[in-house]
C-alpha cells in the first residue's frame, strides 16, 4: 500500500511555521533581532530604531467575499491587517510596498478606489507607499502587503517576555469582525436587514477593521508591557501563541471578556452565543498584551484610564481617535504550566479552552473557524 | 450604447504604472528618497547606508509553468528575480520576507525542496529570510517576495543619470532564458532531446537565473555608471523604460547584442530567430547600464576587461562566480530624443525599435511577449 502524500493540510499552518522556523531560525546574522515566528521580523540597521518588516495576504473568496466588500474598504484592510503587526510590537508603520495579483479584466474603477483605500488607511498612520508589483493571475484575487516601520531599541515588545502572575488585557470589543462577517454573507435574514445602522456597522467591523496603532505605540512607552500581539486568529488562538510562545498558562474570566454590542445583537438574531464570537471570531485586530500584576493601575492612569476591574461583559464601543476613550479590560492573568489556555466559567470553575469550545480559530491550512 | 468598462488589459502594465506614480509619488516624506517606478525603492533610515525595499511575485502558469519546474529552482528563482533589481540599484540584497499563497493539498515535499531553494539563493548572496506569510488560495500558486537590501548612499545607481553620448553596456549574454523555456515547454521536437548537456543548461537558463550582484556592486562602486536597469521584460522594454526615464533616444548596435551559444543553437532548431530572442525574450536578468563614452575604457580597466569593442554576435558564455569573467559588451548609445528605441542594423541603417520588431517585450497585463 502506498502511503499517502503529506500536505499542507496535514501539518496545517502552525506546523508549517514551526518547519520554518526550525530551517531559517539558525546562525542568523546578528542584523536579524527577531526572525520567522513573531509578529514581524525585526532588523537592526544601526541608529536608535529598530525596523520592523512584515507581510500580509488578503485573498479573494478565502479572507474575504469577492464582490461584496467594496473596493475601497478592501485597500483599506489589507493596510489594517499588516499595520495591527506592526503596532503589536510597539511599532510605527512607515512605508508599504504591495504586491497585486490579478485578472487582466479586473476594472480600472475597482484599482482606483482599492488604491485610494490604500492610501487613505496609509496616510492616517503616517505611512507611505513606496513601491510594489503587478501581475496577472488566471483567476484569483491575490493582494500581498509588505509593511515596513520603526520601533525605538528600547521599546520593542515582543510576544515573549510574560512571567506567571502578568495580567492580561485587551484593547476594544470582540466578536465585532465575526457579526460584521454573518451580516455580510446574508446570515441575517431579511427582517435584520431594516436596521440599517447596526447592519453598517457590523459591515465595517468586518470589512475596514482599524489596527491598535497609537495604543500599541502608547502601551510600548509606557514600560510595562511585558508581551504582547495582536488578535487576528481569535483571541483563544491568540491567547494560546502566547502561552506558548511563554511557556506559561493562561487563565481567562468569561464574565470579563468585553464582547461588543453589535457582536450580542446579530449573535441573538441568528441564535449563536456571543461569547463563542468573541473567543475564537478572529479579525478584531485589538491588542493582546501583558503586565505585571502590581503595575495594572499605573498602566491605566498612563492611559488615562480609571483602573476599574469592571465585572460586565459588555463595554461601549470604541473612539478610534483617541487611545484615552479606547476601552483597555483586564480579562485573566498568566500562571505557570507548559503553554496551555483555560477559560474561568461563570461559576468560578477552571476548564480548559479546549473543553469549552470544540475549535479555537482559524488555520488557514485546515480551513474555517468554528 | 453602453461604454465598454475600461480594464487592466487595456491600460497595461506600464499605464498603470503611470497611474500609480501620479497617485502616490506626490508631497512624499523626506525618507523616501525613491518611491514607486524604479527598480526598487530607496528608504533613508539614517546612516551612511540606504534602504532598499522591493517586491516581485512569480505566478504559476502564468510566470512559469506548474509541475514542469522542480520546487527547488522555484525557490531559487523567486530570490533571484527580485535580487536582481536589488543589484541594478548597486545595492547588496540583506532580508527577505515570502509571502507564499497556494492550495492546501501543496505536499510537504514540494515545500521543503522549495524553500531550499529559497534559503540557497539567499545564502549565496549573504541575505536571510526573516519572515513572511502563508495563505490559502482556492487554485492558484501566487508567490510574492519582498527582499530589503543596502547601498551605501555615494553609490546608489538609479534609471535615471544618463546624458546623451553616453555608451550602453550590457552584462552576460541575451536570449537564453527564452531558449530554455522553449526547451522547457517542449517546443523542440524528439530530435534535439538527445543533446542533454544543451537541453539541460537552456532549462537552468529560464529555472534557475542568477542575479548580477556582484556585478552590479563593482559597478556601482566603479562611480562610472550614470543609469542601470536589469533585464527582465527583455532587452529592447528595458532599453525603453531607460530611454523614457532619461528623456534620450538609445541607437543600439545589432551586430554588438551578445547573444548566447544556446539562443542560437535552440533558435536554428525550432526555425526561430536568435537575434528576436536576445532582443525581446526577457527574463535573462542581466544588467544595463550606461557609463559617459570617455570612460568606458576606465571602467573596462576597473573590471578587468580588455577594453575591446567586439562586432562579434556571439559570446562565450559567463562565469557566475567571477566578475572578472562576465563579459560586458557596449552596445549603443544614447542621444538626444524623447525616449524612442532605434536599432542600427547590418548596414549601417538606422531604424525605430517598432519597424523592426512588431511587439517589444512584455506586459502583464497585455499578455505574451512575442
């Protein structure tokens, strides 16, 4: 009997991360601060800052529905989705190459508004397009962002660098992006439909999400950031990088995750749990970090934050203008143990994340997220 | 009567281009010394050194075909494509990020032989490959690379620089890129398979190109040369954009185009003809440059050149691991004018690039290059 070809499905994506890392993560150069495996790479070119690198995909019919997200929020995203890297790391985007992959029938209009997205979301990070690429596929929609940015020497924030008793915290809402996702697909059936500000709402949750830029920035100077990343695959998922990435377990409240209103609303009117949303929906783009327990009240008023420990779960929705009215929730702490994530229940009980939910994210190898 | 809906197909690779230049090359930040429409773009970040930042994708069946090249050329190839705009910049390649988008059945075996082949070509050239991303796509392999690399800032060579009078040179030989995808897609006949030394070295040729780094360094570094672009839409699109760039007319000289051994030999056996080949095969990645007509002896003596002006056609072939042995051949020059090819033929005539040759190269978005 032959055996069968081994794919990229088998190993899936993190396996697949792990395979680059043990092959490219060897006697690097000492320019190489931080190679395959974080948020982004981390170089040094001498000077005070470091340079941040990273890259990102946006793929037709896979991260996104062809053809119902406008042009316009599609360039938008795929600036979003690299630069919420880059803030992970307590870093400023700067300059962005793109690498666009598309049927020669693809309309000028659609390039207009896709690049004036891109320039838009650009500009309000204070960042540049620089360069990039152009080709024809047969029939995908294929778009690559290069994003390059700074970070000073002495305010990288890494995913490592958490000791058990950090608490941990989140900027903004979750679940956000999920609801938008359920509206978008025409999951909400046609009474919702009437509510027309709810319904935009979640769409843009989804479609033109907006990276933690100036909060990543301000956690990075505050000092008391001991790791952090940023929520792309689902906070769980998240959740479980850094617990690994630290060797160390983490314990989450439920009743403390800030689920986001529109997240409850479109949740009730498809019968889903928000709380499910909210775990493992992926693509709020909020940051995920950690801080010495004792040094949680310092941190909020550096914010300008009241240091309340609020027990409620749901929380307004965000300012994107200004980091003070930026919602910042302590939802679990690290302990010590070998990288696994637990959620704490309603009743106080401690069960692990996997028990709770059957999958926690998405695996872009391995398909879907739930 | 509706308007057609305009397209990619019909602006072209280089309208849009132009579109994009017009929209993001305005009231640009005093870091970006050069943004899109080089080679590369140029990022001060301090220092005695620039930033380079370029990215360039290869498409399967679009760029190359599927299942006919091994997974470890791939690899190589993506390097080295984007490499060579490096080196037509001077610059020395560093850091690269691989943005890989592919089905999830991909095997494992392709992707260990791939990346490989990635980490190869980057060793050779003393880069590394500090990050990236993996996605899924529905069919298609979709491969963006973003390579970082450094030239000193008194070094940068850039399209533009030339002044009329000054000689065109070209490193290597022309033609044998498209004579191994000729061989490689089959076009031979049973016959010629059996010269396996032929066949093997055009296939290497079209898999397997090796970026003029270490060329485009001493070249730099010579302080002779005033433009420099590589070879990758063919001799006589490239010839155009530094004609364009520079504002100048370019006379190139038919009998001086060294075309290579295996253009000739695999052209005479599919009834083609070498010197079309060399003129708008493309993709020979070999470098073009200009130095003022006085100093071209200098620069021979610079590179350890006799500084001979050969009328023959052909050429022995290059040596990748010594500059000293990469033939450089002047092949024309440049005039006053508005950005016009002129071939100057057996006889001494002289005459538009257009009338000799119906098509110029290629467009990714026009499609073909022939």
């Amino acid at each position: 009997m032959e055996e069968a070809v081994k794919t990229l499905a088998d190993i899936g994506e993190f396996g697949f991360i792990e395979f680059l890392r043990s092959k490219f993560n060897v006697n690097l150069d000492p320019s190489v601060v931080l190679g395959i495996g974080d948020d982004v790479a981390v170089i040094d070119v001498g000077g005070s800052e470091y340079l941040l690198a990273t890259c990102d995909s946006q793929i037709g019919d896979v991260h996104f529905p062809v053809g119902l997200i406008p042009p316009y929020d599609l360039g938008c995203r795929i600036v979003e989705v690299n630069a919420s890297d880059v803030a992970a790391m307590g870093g400023t985007p700067r300059w962005a190459l793109l690498g666009l992959n598309l049927p020669s029938q693809t309309s000028i209009t659609f390039l207009e508004e896709f690049y004036t997205g891109v320039g838009d979301s650009l500009a309000r990070m204070g960042a540049w397009l620089v360069g990039g690429n152009c080709a024809r596929t047969k029939q995908e929609l294929v778009i690559d962002l290069f994003l390059m940015g700074t970070v000073p020497k002495n305010q990288l924030v890494r995913r490592k660098g958490a000791s058990a008793g950090d608490v941990v915290l989140v900027t903004g809402t979750l679940g956000k992006s999920r609801a938008g996702l359920e509206v978008v697909l025409g999951n909400m059936g046609t009474a919702f439909t009437e509510n027309v500000s709810v319904v935009e709402r979640a769409k843009q949750s989804f479609f033109h999400p907006r990276a933690r830029i100036t909060e990543g920035r301000k956690l990075a100077q505050s000092g008391f950031v001991t790791a952090m990343i940023d929520i792309s695959d689902g906070l769980l998922q998240d959740l479980g990088h850094l617990a690994s990435e630290n060797q160390l377990d983490v314990v989450v409240d439920i009743a403390r995750i800030p689920v986001d209103p529109l997240c409850e609303e479109i949740a009730k009117q498809v019968g889903a749990d928000p709380l499910v949303w909210a775990l493992i929906g992926g693509e709020d783009y909020e940051l995920l970090f950690s801080v010495p327990g004792d040094r949680v009240p310092e941190l909020m008023a550096w914010l300008g934050h009241e240091a309340t420990m609020s027990s409620s779960r749901t929380i307004s929705p965000c300012s994107e203008s200004d980091v003070l009215t930026t919602p910042i929730t302590p939802i679990g702490f690290f302990r010590e143990g070998s990288g696994r994530v637990f959620l704490k229940g309603l009743n106080g009980e401690i069960i692990p994340s996997e028990a709770f939910i059957g999958a926690s994210g998405w695996d872009h190898f391995r398909g879907g997220n739930s």
